[in-house]
C-alpha cells in the first residue's frame, strides 16, 4: 500500500507527468488553444464565471469564430472591439493595454492579439513587469500562436491615458518583452507547459513580486498554477501550484523545485526530497496575491503576506506570511488559524479571511487610506480594506457593477498614485472575455463610497 502511494504522490499528484505526456503524445491529442480570441468555445485561461455573460453555458459572447475576424475589422487576430465606455463617481476605463486595438498595438509588435490578467508589479527598480495568461497570436497559424503565459515591460508612470509598453529587444532585459534573436515581434512565452488537455493543459500566473537577490540586485518570483483542465463556467483543476524565479528581469525563469504545492484531497507522510510535500492544505494556496506588510506596524513591516484561494473562482481566501528571504523554504511559512500565526500548515483548520466565493485577487497597502486594499471580480469589480492582512476585512464596495461591462481579475498597478502615498488615483488592470484583452481603469479612492 506505501508503494501504491508513493507512486501515486510522484506521478499522479504531482502533475509533471513529462514522461507519460511524451508516451501519450501520438496518441492523446494535445489540448487545444481553447479561448476567446480565435473562436474556440470559451474555455480560456480565466472563462467568466455563473455571473459571466455568455451565449450559452461555456461560450463567449465575444467569440469571433473559426476565422477569428472580429470586432476590429483585421483578419485573424480574435474579436477585440473598441473600449467600453464606463464612467462612475469613483471609476473609469482608461485605455486597452493589449490587443491589436490597443495603444501599444500588441499584435504587429508582439504577435499578441488576445491574453488576460497582467499582474503587476515593480521589479524593485521602478520598473513596473507584467504577466499575462494564455496568449494568442495569428488565429490561422499553426497552433494560433498560442503562449501558456508572457511578460511585458513598462517605464510609464504617467497613466492617465494609459500604460506605453516600449519595444522588444533581443537580448535587452529592460525592453518592453522578451524577444528572441530573429523572431523581433513575437513575444517569448516564460515558464512552459504540456499543453496535453487532462495532464497539463496550461500554466497561469496567478502572483508576483521581487525581492532581494543575495549578493545584490532584485530577483523577481512568480507564483503559477498547473491546470490539469478546464471546466464549466469559472470551474478548473489544478495540479499544483509553484514559484519560478528570474535573476535577469524575467527573461529567462527557473523552477524553485521546494515550493511545489500538491493539488490533493490527502495529506501524505512521504520523504522529502524526493517528493513535495503531500498537505489537503496545500489546495488553499492554488492561487494567490502577494503584498508586502505596512511598512509603519512593526509585527508586519518584515513579512510578506500571500492571499491564497483553491483552483477556480469558488473558494474563500487563507493567509500565509513568510520573511523575503524565506519565499522559498515552505516550512519557514506562517498560516493563519483564525487566532494566531502558527508554523503548521497542517493545523490551520478553516480559518477564512475572506468568505467564499472569491475571484483573482490583488492586495495591497495603501499609504493615501492607510489601509491594505484588495480587489477581486467576475462580472463585477469590488473593493475591501482592512487595517490588517488577516482583517477584518470590509464588506465589498462595488468599482465596476455587475453586468456593465463584464470584467475579471482587477490586478493594481505599483506605480498608482495611491500606492504611492502621493494621490488618491487607483491604477488597475482588469480583463474582458468577450474582447480577451486586458484594459486599464482608474479609481479615485476619495470617492468609493
């Protein structure tokens, strides 16, 4: 029974699978680029949704079918169509950041014509990188042109008509993306996946920041998810998710093998290494949001606190901390257990901060509010601020009402005015299925209500 187990957390826990997918290669077709811009259905890296508008159950309103001709009059570059215009009290949409509509014109620079999410985040020079989901290219080349996930770049801090994304260069770490030698308007996918639907399908970013590098500089850390498959409306499994790192400004990202999460509905005594570690704990932290603590509490200031949620957009949100240099090493991890901050993942019990259903997240501390802030949405964008990371948390105040313009994962900009402490102007990215674009909207904190 031990050895029936082992090998079940090894191969099928664990979600690598690289030798299986290989054998199963000529056999088991591999996953297709299964989202909005080219027309394939509506199973796309972050799909909308029970309060996702659609024209059936899994399909996209936005889907511009097969020949993936859409909204902006171009062939083969998916369905995006003007901005939406949405104006509040407190918010409004700014600008496209990508697709072939937008002012960066990322499909002619970048071969990008629809992607989702762009978490952001300073690389810890001022630079503000982003990363993005599944990304598509020319819907009638081969394969779509489709990328598990990319990165661009931007030095523009001045966002009032939106966010300017420089050129790529081969070999330059601070260009607007990571472009290889003879291919200069096509942007390099990060971290690979299988692409073999029901053992890997895709790999997402879900996280970001950068921290100190040992011996100097910054080292910037991504937390991704390994999909196993898509389901209904807002619906996925995962395999595990982990962190990769990147010493050169995200060009090049290496597994942090220790930081594996196991997906699993066990808890398993198993050696380590070789194996991650086994914890039914473990699929709280699927997905994530990393802030750093509020630099004027001295049981925070140290720690860098991780939101985490299991796969899908079901879920309630949990709390771990752990110091900067510990990101890797999970056994330094704290948790929260609803009372106190404990070392045992495994004792953490159901200690909610956020009851479910909770979307992507991003948190942050706001030095205008003095307040941590956190924004999630699926249709809807809302707000919360607690004066601690473990809450309480206030209830929502809706930015974006549901059903206007049908946006998800509002991820906030570092660069924002009331990041910063010097406005109160709130930066944020969000994305449209029906579009698979991402878009910037702006909030002027003084005026949520």
């Amino acid at each position: 029974m031990r050895r029936i187990l082992v090998r079940t957390a090894r191969v099928a826990l664990v979600g690598a699978l690289a030798l299986t997918a290989s054998a199963l290669a000529t056999t088991h077709s591999v996953a297709p680029a299964l989202a909005s811009p080219c027309g394939n259905g509506g199973f796309g890296s972050s799909q909308l949704g029970s309060s996702g508008s659609s024209t059936g159950s899994l399909g996209s309103s936005g889907s511009a079918g097969s020949s993936g001709l859409g909204s902006s009059n171009v062939p083969n570059i998916g369905p995006q169509g003007p901005l939406p215009p949405f104006i509040s009290a407190s918010t409004r949409t700014v600008a496209w950041l990508t697709g072939p509509l937008s002012i960066n014109r990322t499909y002619s620079r970048f071969a990008i014509s629809g992607t989702d999410l762009g978490i952001s985040w300073d690389n810890g020079s001022g630079q503000t990188l982003m990363a993005f989901g599944d990304t598509f290219g020319n819907c009638n080349a081969t394969g779509q042109q489709w990328r598990h996930n990319v990165l661009l770049r931007t030095n523009d801090t001045r966002m009032i008509d939106g966010i300017t994304v420089p050129n790529g260069v081969a070999g330059d770490q601070n260009s607007g993306t990571v472009i290889a030698a003879g291919q200069p308007n096509f942007a390099q996918e990060l971290i690979p996946a299988l692409g073999v639907d029901y053992i890997e399908v895709t790999k997402i970013p879900t996280a970001a920041i950068s921290l100190p590098r040992p011996g100097g500089g910054f080292r910037q850390y991504i937390n991704y998810m390994s999909v196993r498959s898509w389901g209904s409306a807002g619906n996925w499994v995962t395999n595990f998710s982990q962190i990769a790192y990147s010493d050169n400004n995200g060009q090049t990202w290496e597994n942090a093998g220790d930081t594996i999460r196991v997906n699993a509905p066990v808890t398993l005594d198993l050696p380590s290494p070789p194996f991650p570690d086994v914890a039914v704990n473990n699929g709280k932290f699927q997905q994530n949001a990393y802030t750093r603590g509020r630099p004027d509490n001295a049981d925070e200031k140290d720690y860098i606190y991780q939101f985490g949620t299991p796969n899908g957009r079901f879920g309630a949100a949990f709390l771990a901390r752990f110091k900067p240099e510990d990101i890797a090493a999970l056994d330094r991890y704290q948790y929260w257990n609803g009372t106190t901050w404990i070392g045992d993942l495994n004792a953490m019990g159901e200690a909610v901060v956020i009851p479910a259903p909770v979307t992507e997240l991003s948190v942050s501390w706001s030095p205008y509010l003095k307040k941590y802030v956190m924004l999630d949405g699926d249709n809807e964008i809302t707000l919360r601020t607690a004066d601690h990371p473990q809450g309480p948390w206030s209830a929502r105040k809706t930015l974006v009402p549901s059903g206007r313009i049908v946006l998800y994962a509002p991820m906030m900009l570092p660069q924002s005015p009331a990041l910063k402490g010097t406005g109160p102007e709130l930066y944020f990215n969000a994305s449209r299925w029906s579009d698979y674009n991402v878009m910037l909207l702006r909030t002027d904190l003084s005026r949520v209500r």
